[in-house]
C-alpha cells in the first residue's frame, strides 16, 4: 500500500526549461562562450546545478570557467527563476487528490536547496508537501540514493510503501538504489526510451495515471 509519494521537481511537477536554458545562457554568454538550445538543455538539466554547467561549456569546461559561470548563473536565475517557470497541467489537481486520499507527499531534487525552497514558496503557497530536500552538502546528488532514504527515514514510511516519480532516468535509479518502485511520466525533458532503459516499474502519460498507482 503506497503512503507516501515523493516527486521529483522540474521536468515532472514544472516546467523550468526555459529559465534554466535562460538563465545558463546568461552566464555563457557574460563569459564570451556560445549558447546552447532548448534541446539540449534537455539533456544537460537534471543532474545537478554543476553538471549542467560542465555540460553546457562542454569542451571549453575547466573548474575556473565552471567556478564563474556557477556564480552568474546563481545571480541571474535567483531573479529569474520563476519568468517561464509553469506547473504542468493537471498537477494542482493530482496533489489535491493524493492528499485527499491520505498520502504523504513529498519532493526530492538534484536543484540547490535555496532555489528549491524558493521555488516551493512561490509556486506552492499552501505547500502540500510533507518535506521538500534539495541538493544540499549533506547528500550526493541522484542517483545516489542517501537523500531519498533520509526523506523515508524522517517521515517514518518505508520503501515498500513509497512511490518515486520523476522524469529521468537518474530518478529511476535513485528510487531502485532506495529499494522503491519508480514511475517515469512522459511529459517531462527526457524521453520514453531513457526511462525504460532506466528500468522505469511505471511509465504514465498524464498526472491522472498516477492516481490510480498510488491509490
């Protein structure tokens, strides 16, 4: 019986592929590099913050470049973080009937804990979630599965009765890694064939699909 439902954020709750393109832009631009398109950028994001730094200057990377384009993009997407920034239709709703039903909700993501919460305060004013963990120093990033087992270990649930849903195939990872069934939806940066390579034990289509999972 599933109790808890813990979700990935961009890609699979919001939309934010346009000012994290923006914003990474900015900072490759301020620092005389050539920009990057949307399409990639569906393929650099979801790894955390420094990883979509290296993989956006590619071969110019080096750990200074990183080090100064990690700042501007700090500095530009604090300010810009929400311009695009949209939840995916039919979330609102998903959230109201898993709590309706007496799930646990909860969020886990590779974004800095400060944009997280951010982004949690301004998009979700009557927050429905009963923890929300960013990338912090305390834990690697996903698919390493440490911070997801402390969110379990915190709201007193386990594995067997928690559902992770994400957009990649590192959310499928980590929720295997943390002994949990794993469900890929399609609306998000990556594709079908990454989440069923990434052993995905659902892939749903709509947000209503994931009701009928988790209920």
């Amino acid at each position: 019986m599933i109790k808890l439902c813990v979700f990935d954020l961009d890609g699979t709750l919001l939309n934010s592929l346009d000012d994290l393109a923006s914003s990474t832009n900015y900072a490759l631009t301020k620092n005389g590099f050539p920009t990057r398109t949307q399409e990639e950028y569906r393929r650099f994001v979801s790894d955390g913050l420094p990883m979509l730094i290296q993989r956006a200057l590619g071969d110019n990377y080096s750990p200074e470049a990183g080090l100064r384009l990690t700042e501007d993009f700090v500095a530009h997407y604090s300010a810009h973080y929400v311009d695009a920034t949209r939840l995916y239709e039919g979330v609102p709703e998903l959230l109201d009937e898993l709590v309706a039903h007496g799930l646990q909700l909860a969020i886990l993501s590779n974004k800095p804990d400060r944009f997280l919460q951010m982004m949690i305060a301004k998009l979700f004013p009557a927050s429905p979630f009963a923890m929300v963990q960013g990338k912090t120093d305390q834990f690697p990033v996903k698919p390493d599965p440490a911070a997801l087992l402390y969110v379990l270990e915190k709201l007193r649930i386990s594995p067997a009765d928690t559902l992770y849903i994400g957009d990649s195939a590192a959310d499928m990872l980590t929720a295997h890694n943390a002994g949990v069934k794993a469900a890929g939806v399609t609306w998000g940066f990556r594709d079908r064939g990454e989440l069923e390579a990434a052993g995905a034990d659902y892939i749903v289509e709509s947000p209503r699909e994931i009701l009928s999972l988790a209920t």
